[in-house]
C-alpha cells in the first residue's frame, strides 16, 4: 500500500523489494515473467508466505549461519474444527458440500513433544516448500516454535530456551579458543 511505502521511506529505512517466485519464469507466459517485465525485480522463492521469505532472506541472502524460527507451524492444534481453518470454505465450495472434507487435512505429531496437529492444502503446500528450500542452505536452521507440522529430516527441533543456551555455549566457546 502506498501508505506503508510512504511511512517507510520517511523513517528512512533501506527497502528491498522482489517478485515472489510463483511459477517458472522462463515460460513467457508465466505471472513471475509478466511481474519482471513490468517492474524488472529479482525473482526470489520465498516458499509462498511471510516465514518462508524472512527465513529465504536470512539464510541465503544475509548468509546468517544460524538461524532459529520461532512461529513458523503451518498448522492447527488437533482440537480445532476444521471449519476455522484458512482454506475450510473454499475447500467446500470446490467438493460442493462438507462431506468427506476431512481427505484435505493431513494429521502430524511434532516430534519434541508428541502433541498432534494438522495441516490443511495451503500450510501443507508451505510446509513442502520450505523443507525443499531447506535442503539447498548452508546454515543450521532450527524449528523452535514448540509445535505444529514444520519438522523433517533436516529440520531439528528445540525449545527454544536450549536452543539459546546451545548457541550461547558454543559463542562462548568458540570465543575461548581464539583467545589462545
């Protein structure tokens, strides 16, 4: 909105702008291409949401060596109806009725404290994205939201209070042996 980019500008902060990867941008007729030819920004794949973004710029842009995500759970605690999800009405618009719609939401336990989730299409898309994205970066990334789908082979999950204290620890150590 061009309210926000106007406070932003008066306070005087740095903007980095960018097209969302969205489709394959070598296709002419691709949305990312037409996005680029208007305003000529870098395409990035952020993974289709703001964690995904944040956690794209830290890792591979900023090259941030470790990085802790905290809020990041792309999903629902399992007593949560699926008629309060995100996708709920439009998932009965596209069955044409609310039977049978629980197929769309797949269940999960998070693996640092064996409390079950689930996700819907869109958090279950996000959740695939950004383990992909994971797979490509160099730094260690750890999932400390203390809950929900986002976990996997690459993705360690901590509280985050140990995660603290385990890069607190290895700062300090690390910080001893140059002294020597």
């Amino acid at each position: 909105p061009a309210n926000v980019v106007q406070r932003i500008e008066e306070a005087g902060f740095n903007m980095y702008w960018w097209n969302p990867l969205v489709d394959d941008p070598r296709d002419p007729a691709s949305l990312t291409r037409q996005l680029h030819d208007i305003n000529r920004l870098p395409c990035i794949n952020t993974g289709g949401n703001v964690g995904g973004a944040a956690w794209t710029l830290a890792s591979a842009h900023l090259k941030i060596p470790k990085v802790a995500l905290v809020g990041m759970d792309f999903g629902y605690y399992a007593d949560t109806p699926i008629t309060m999800t995100q996708t709920y009405h439009e998932l009965m618009h596209h069955a044409g009725s609310a039977d049978g719609l629980e197929r769309f939401f797949c269940d999960f336990t998070f693996p640092l404290t064996g409390e079950c989730f689930y996700t819907d299409p869109t958090y279950y898309w996000y959740r695939r994205n950004f383990l992909q994205l994971l797979e490509k970066s160099p730094s260690w990334t750890v999932n400390c939201t203390e809950g929900g789908t986002l976990f996997g082979d690459q993705l360690e999950c901590l509280y985050l209070e140990d995660y603290v204290r385990r890069v607190s620890r290895f700062t300090r150590d690390a910080g001893e042996l140059g002294r020597g």
